[in-house]
C-alpha cells in the first residue's frame, strides 16, 4: 500500500473519566478518528494522513478541527455545516470495561456523505481509504449508498479500501439494515478488521474461521480477525495466519482498542510489513492503549526502522 489514508467518519466531543469521583476530562474521539491518530504518530511524517467528516461552525467545532490539525491529521476536507454542531459521548468505566452515552441527534457528521464530489475530491491523491461500521450507521440511507458507491469507484481506480465492521447494533434501526450494510462494505473493501466477539453475535459464526471465510467470500482479499485475549486470525489471498496477542498486565481501559490495533495493522501494511508482522504491531501498540486512560494516547509503539 502506498499513498496517503483518509480516515472517513464521525470525530465527536469525548468526555473521559478521571481518577476523581465525578471529575472527566474533555477530548475529542471517535472510532475512524482514534486510528487516524495511531497512523499519525506511526507513520513517517510524509505519508500524509487525513480525516474526512463534517462539523459545526460554533466554537466547540472549531477547537476540534485546531485539534485534528495540531495532531498533524490533513483538514482540507473536513465540511463545516452552520446548522449543526458535533456529537459528544461520555464514557463510564466499571473494572477497564468501558460502556458509553451518546448525544449525536444533530451530529454534522451525519451529512458527511452528501456531496459525492467533496468524496470524490478527497479520496482523489489518496492511496487508502479507512471507514467504519459506525461510519455507515450514522448516515442516512442515501449518504451510506454514496459513499459506498464512491469507495467502490476509488477502489477501481487503484485505491485500497480498508474497513472495520465495529458493529453497534444500537446506532441502527434494526440488526438486518445493520447486518446487511456491513457486507455491502465488505464487498467494496479490499481489507476488512472484524471482532470475533461482535461477528458472532451478530452473523452466528461459529469461531474466527467462519468470519474470515464469510467476508472473504464477500470480495474482501485479506480479512484479520480480533479474538480479544485469544489468537488472532488472517486470511490472506487465502493463506491462514495465526498470531497470538500481547499480554497485557492491567486492562485500565478497553477505549479504542480495536481503532489502535487497526492503526498498528495498517502502519506496518502500508509500509510493507508482511501480515503476520503486521498483526504483532497492531496488538502490541493495543496492549499499550488499553493500559492507559482515554481513546488518545502518545505511544511507545513504533514501526520498526526497516518498515
């Protein structure tokens, strides 16, 4: 993989615990944003990645973007809408499991998918695109049609197609739009990084062979599946890999730690590591994350000299 990622989704207003009763710290966070930032701090200060979303034009948008541009994540395609404002969450810890509440009705990320020519426009020197589950749930019927629509035209072109199926059945309206929606993505994306635990609740599969063979029959050519604590599982071009994860000693905070092992997958892709290298990266740089507090943090985690 080469050229520059573009990261497409919703960055929305994060309030974080902190070691105090009833005391959160503010930041800004969301899935698509959280691997945006681990690429930005893996990858060589060249590889240009950027962020593709909508935001208000108050004041509270305005520090997000300063946010995104003081984190080195490119802003040029970042749409500002004056009748709406961004999302916020908070984030409730009960022993590193993290459950959250939402408040995104008027979200100006929801129109993120609009305008197909602002998509096409930014995905046009891109080398990679990076999109959600939660990317898709968020838009409305036609938007989600559009971006998939223009994803594809992308990945004719040339371009990689990355995508993660973080299912949240709550941000759908029912779990066959959901279901349904996911292996449409799929079927555009050249790499797909499921969760087993959410695979087989959702689809019923049976373990983590089930879930690759599911979206590599949907076109995806290589599918990496995350077990939590248990092996990790690829299928690339129809090779099997097996990795086991990092050990971690205290789970503090479980909060993007699926975005920061996507991060670390990609980094070491997109700089030519081979797929078993690359999954050891993604789960050391997660083992870090989840040992701290929040969704941000900056890492010790690095690709290693030659790539």
């Amino acid at each position: 993989m080469n050229g520059g990622i573009l990261s497409i989704g919703e960055c929305m207003v994060e309030l974080a615990p902190l070691p105090g009763e009833g005391d959160y710290r503010m930041g800004y966070a969301g899935d698509t944003l959280n691997s945006a930032w681990y690429l930005r701090r893996l990858l060589p200060a060249a590889m240009p990645v950027s962020y593709f979303t909508a935001v208000g034009t108050d004041a509270v948008s305005d520090r997000m973007v300063d946010f995104l541009a003081q984190a080195g994540i490119g802003t040029d395609h970042v749409q500002r809408r004056a009748d709406r404002t961004v999302g916020l969450y908070l984030i409730q810890l009960d022993r590193g499991e993290r459950s959250f509440s939402y408040w995104r009705g008027q979200s100006a990320a929801r129109t993120l998918a609009a305008d197909g020519d602002r998509l096409d426009a930014a995905l046009r020197d891109m080398g990679t695109a990076y999109f959600s589950g939660i990317t898709l749930a968020i838009l409305p019927e036609d938007g989600r049609a559009r971006l998939l629509d223009r994803l594809a035209a992308f990945r004719a072109r040339g371009g990689q197609v990355v995508f993660d199926p973080n299912l949240r059945p709550r941000l759908w309206q029912d779990t066959a739009t959901m279901t349904r929606a996911v292996m449409q993505a799929a079927a555009v994306s050249d790499t797909v990084l499921p969760s087993h635990e959410d695979e087989a609740e959702w689809f019923g599969d049976a373990d983590p062979a089930a879930t690759a063979t599911r979206y590599a029959h949907a076109g995806a050519a290589e599918v990496v599946i995350k077990n939590g604590p248990g092996p990790m599982l690829a299928l690339s071009n129809g090779d099997s890999i097996t990795v086991d994860p990092v050990k971690v000693a205290e789970v503090v905070d479980t909060t993007a730690a699926g975005d920061s092992f996507n991060a670390g997958y990609l980094a070491a892709r997109t700089a030519g590591a081979a797929v078993a290298d690359a999954m050891r990266l993604g789960a050391t740089l997660a083992a870090e994350v989840i040992g701290t507090r929040g969704a941000l943090m900056t890492p010790t985690t690095a690709l290693p000299p030659n790539g």
